[in-house]
C-alpha cells in the first residue's frame, strides 16, 4: 500500500491513540505498512490486522469518549459513556453484533446520542436517547420514538446514526404524513420504511440484496403495529429484467450496485427481479406518492419523466455509480416533470464535489429554490 493511503489511516486514526500504551511504534507499524498490527492498551495486548482497521478505528474512538473504562483479564470492555450506563464488550472473537455495537456507540455518541442500558428504563427529554438491551438472548436497540432493531440486523451508521439521531430522511420536523404514500427504494434494513411509517405513512419498501431484506423483515417482526403500513419487496428498481448487482467482497450488504462494477475482478454477484419504477406504480396500483426516498447506487439514473408524473417529491441520495450520465442529467429530467429543486450536502466527512455526490431535494409545483 502506497506511502499516501498509509498517512491517510493515521490522519484518520490519531485523534483517538492517546490511550494507546505503544502509540509511536503502532504509527510507525501502520506508516511502512504492515500487515499486523500491536496495539497495547491499558497493559493489555491486542493484534490487529490491516483489514480491521475500521473495527480498532472505533474501538479507539470509542475508549476515547469513554466517561469510564477498564480491561478485564478474559478480552472485555467494560465502558460508560456517561458515568451511569454501562456495556460490556468482547474484544477478541467478536461476534457480528459486538462490531456493530462498539461502532454505534463510537458514531452515535460523536453525534451528541446518549445511551441507555435498560429496557426498563425511562427516556430523559432528549429525542437523541438510545435505549441498548438484551431479549431473549439477542440485542436490541430501540429509538427514542420506541422503534426497535435487532443490533446484528443493522448497519449502525445508516440504520441508527443517520435515520434516528441525525434524522436525514426528515424533511420537516412538523410533518405528519397520515394517509399518503412513501415510496423507500433502497431500503437496506428497514429504518427509512418505520422512520416513515411512524408517522403515519404507507410505504412500499423495495430492497434487492437478499441479506438487507431479511434483516428488513426481521426488524419489522420487531414493530408489528407500524409494519402494518409497510410493503417490503426483494426487488430491485431500475429496469425491466434480472439484474446483476456487484457487492464489495469484505463489505457485501453495503453500497452494492448493478450500474457500475466498482469492486473489479473480486466483486460478489448478486441477481435479482429489476422493475422500472412505471412497472412497480403499476404493479402496486400506485397512483400518488407524496414522497420518494432514493438510496441505490445508481438507480436513481433511469428515473423518467413519465414514471415522476405520479411523484409529488423526491429525496435522491446520488453518487457517481453510472460511467455516461451525470446528476445534470437527473435534475433536467426533474426540471422536465415540472420539480423545483435544492441540492445538498449529507456528510461531514465527505470530500467529493457535490457535482458527484449528494443529495437532491425537489417538490412538483413549489419554488423552493430562489435562483432559477
């Protein structure tokens, strides 16, 4: 790995090493590049390899923040943020839900969330309150509004970070949504879908990877009355024919795409039932939809203008998956349907233009940007 990728890791990294025993001889270990890394904690020995980077990133970001920590002889973390609630976790043979609670304790709390360890407990008044539990011998994580996941059946960044305490996919803090309909494609493990439902829509859920839909389902079990209003599909929207989705090897649930093969030779292969979004109204004998959510990876490149005749406003995550069109394009297709439309930023750590990635906002009939 080239000299530059290795600063970047240690720019990345070294905020949250001053509680790293070694620190000068892990930064060296990660600048020559090597594959394995020590890290002493606390008097405590862990080794890491280069791929893991992400799981010690938010280890150690995690420790960090730490109102209280210690290291247990058998591999534990036991930590509190807040000097009142109090986790334990693995750090050595972590199972799928340790990773994904050590990362949303890590990212919730650098967006102001606090955490409780207690189903019981009573929420304080802040809506940034996440309640942490174990059921039945699994995790659950449950939001202020008392919107519940299972903890191995999300990505903590997307499903909790973003949706709940971030609230991105909220368009005005005042808006109740009874009796319309949401269209959520892209809907990975099911948090825009009861995000939307919660108050009071109906949403017809469309998710293509296989492994985000179960979870899907799995967290929908969770919030029967809300999932009531919601219509899960393991359908991809785009065009009318099987499509081959290219996954990231390491990564598979994350960011896949039919578009545009990003991962090379070492891509997972996924096929699924494409629907053109005209296919899917039809299908679904949809004949309004208040709100469209798009988070796809590209799909968002073959919405047409007679397919937004049926849309009153669109919420476009987009990112340059497709090789000949460009997000001009997307917005002269919204132009043409008659949408007025905004274009924003959705990351603070982002550092792409946003010519190639962002996000659209636009509404059908309504000036909502000053400058034509």
């Amino acid at each position: 790995m080239s000299l530059y990728k290795n600063l970047i890791l240690i720019y990345g990294i070294l905020p949250y090493v001053s509680n790293i025993n070694n620190k000068w001889r892990f930064l060296t270990s990660m600048l020559l590049g090597n594959k394995k890394w020590k890290v002493k904690i606390n008097n405590h020995n862990f080794n890491f390899k280069r791929e893991e980077y992400s799981r010690l990133f938010f280890l150690l970001g995690l420790i960090e923040f730490a109102f209280s920590y210690k290291l247990t002889q058998d591999g534990k973390l036991d930590i509190s943020l807040d000097g009142q609630n109090k986790f334990s976790i693995p750090i050595v043979n972590q199972s799928y839900e340790d990773e994904n609670l050590i990362e949303l304790l890590f990212k919730g709390s650098k967006k102001g969330a606090n955490f409780i360890d207690g189903e019981n407990i009573e929420y304080g008044l802040r809506e940034k309150q996440i309640k942490i539990y174990e059921k039945n011998g699994k995790k659950i994580v449950e939001t202020s509004e008392g919107i519940k996941f299972y903890l191995d059946s999300i990505h903590p960044s997307n499903t909790i970070v973003e949706t709940f305490i971030e609230k991105i996919h909220q368009i005005s803090s005042l808006e109740r949504l009874e009796n319309k309909i949401i269209l959520d494609i892209g809907a990975e493990c099911g948090d825009t879908a009861l995000f939307y439902a919660n108050l009071g829509a109906t949403v017809y859920s469309f998710e293509p990877i296989k492994d985000n839909f179960e979870a899907l389902k799995r967290n929908l079990s969770l919030n029967s009355e809300i999932a009531k209003k919601i219509i899960p599909t393991n359908v991809a929207i785009g065009e009318n024919k099987i499509l081959k989705f290219f996954k990231d090897p390491i990564t598979p649930t994350y960011g896949a795409s039919f578009v545009q093969n990003k991962r090379g030779k070492n891509a997972k292969i996924e096929t699924v039932q494409g629907y053109s979004l005209e296919t899917a109204l039809e299908k679904f004998s949809i004949e309004n939809v208040e709100l469209m959510k798009m988070d796809c990876k590209g799909c968002e490149f073959f919405l047409t203008e007679l397919a937004l005749q049926k849309i009153q406003r669109v919420k476009i995550e987009y990112s340059g998956f497709h090789q000949k069109k460009t997000v001009e394009d997307i917005i002269q297709n919204l132009k043409n349907a008659g949408f007025s439309h905004v274009i924003y930023r959705g990351s603070d750590t982002q550092t792409h233009s946003n010519k190639t990635n962002g996000y659209i906002y636009a509404e059908k009939g309504n000036s909502i940007n000053a400058k034509k």
